[in-house]
C-alpha cells in the first residue's frame, strides 16, 4: 500500500539555525499539506500545496516558514530561524481527493 | 466555542465492550468528516470518513448529524489493540481544504 514518507524522523538543532523537513508524497495526489502537533496538545494545520503553489496557510506559518516542491517527488518545509516554540511533531500529508494521509513525522527538537 | 470539541476521556473499558464517542464541530460550512485513529507518537491514521447516511466498517460505525453538527464513533466488541487516541476530525469547506482536528479522546481497552 503507498504511503506518505518523512526525513528525518528526528532533528535536533540549535535555536536560530534553519532546519529543512522532507516529504515524498503518495506518488498519484495532487494536494499537500503540513501540520504540527505540539507535545499533548490537537494537530494543527500549517500550509497547504496545489499545483506548485501555496493554496492556504495558517496563522503559525509566518515568514520563518516555506514549502517548496524541488522536484516531482518530494515537498519540503523550511524554517529559517528555528525558535524554541518551534519544536513539535512535523507531519507531512497528500491527498487525492478530501481523504488526507500522514506520513510518519518528523520529530523537531530545537535547544 | 472550539473548532472541533471532544471528550477527552480518558476511557477505560474491559475486551469485549461497547463504547462510544461524541464530537461536536462549529464551522457550519465543513463538508468532509473523519475519525482517525493516533497511537502515541505516532501520525493520525485515517480510521474511517463519516457520511450523513451513516457508515459502518467492521466492528467501528460512525454516524454524522449536520442539523447538530455532531459526529460519533461507536466501537463494539473492543480489542487490546483498539487502544488509541481517537481523532474527530472535519475539513474547513467543500473540497480539498485543511483539515480541523480535535484534541482527541483516549481509549484504553483492558484485558
């Protein structure tokens, strides 16, 4: 069965230092999204993807934040100056049509 | 009011039981509904879409009353491996759009 895939599943970084989370999506969707989930607390959208662009962003995705897709396969999160705040659970999701999967997470540490 | 709310439970029911999950949502304008199912740590796991007319997947039945804009799980014959965090989940319109969670109600079924 395809699922959604996720590098690294664990990052640990200083405070400040940019960080980039990897996605390969399930290989026929369309729709991309990321999310984070905070220790003990609900999933949170981030950012959705459509036709290489930006469909929809939260209030959390601010300027330290953005997506690119480099190629045909992955999707990718960049944050730019890692803050404490930041650190969380990242699960990358796809979609075809309103059913969303979750790939693994990324497991992001900031010190 | 919250977005998605849920009991938080946690609920602790022997094998074999019955047990039952409500979810009430805000956003009048949601079109898509889910229960999806996260173990500890782990990503969210699609368990099943909801349908106003009802749906049923082996042991787990879910049902959707838009009027109420309530949502409930009922899980039957309860299995060790049923232990989890269930998710209420809904989209924010029609289509491909981020997805809402609750913060979830726990299930720990004892031998």
């Amino acid at each position: 069965e395809p699922e959604v895939t996720q590098t690294p599943s664990h990052q640990v970084t200083q405070m400040g230092q940019e960080v980039i989370l990897r996605c390969v999506p399930i290989s026929n969707h369309l729709y991309f999204y990321w999310y984070r989930q905070i220790l003990g607390q609900k999933v949170e959208f981030l950012v959705s993807f459509y036709n290489n662009e930006i469909s929809e962003k939260s209030e959390i995705f601010d300027d330290q934040f953005s997506v690119e897709r480099p190629d045909g396969s992955n999707f990718t999160l960049k944050i730019r100056s890692t803050k404490l705040e930041d650190s969380a659970m990242y699960f990358c999701a796809s979609s075809y049509d309103d059913e969303q999967f979750f790939g693994p997470g990324t497991r992001l540490t900031v010190l | 009011r919250k977005e998605v709310e849920q009991d938080p439970g946690p609920f602790n029911v022997p094998e074999g039981a019955t047990v039952a999950f409500n979810c009430t949502y805000s956003n009048s304008a949601s079109q898509s509904f889910f229960w999806y199912r996260q173990d500890c740590r782990k990503e969210p796991k699609l368990l099943m879409s909801v349908y106003s007319s009802g749906n049923e997947d082996g042991r787990f039945t879910a049902q959707l009353n838009r009027a109420s804009q309530y949502i409930s799980l009922l899980i039957r014959d309860s299995k060790l491996s049923d232990s989890a965090t269930y998710l209420c989940v809904v989209n924010k319109g029609s289509g491909n759009t981020p997805l809402v969670f609750g913060k979830g109600t726990r299930l720990s079924v004892i031998a």
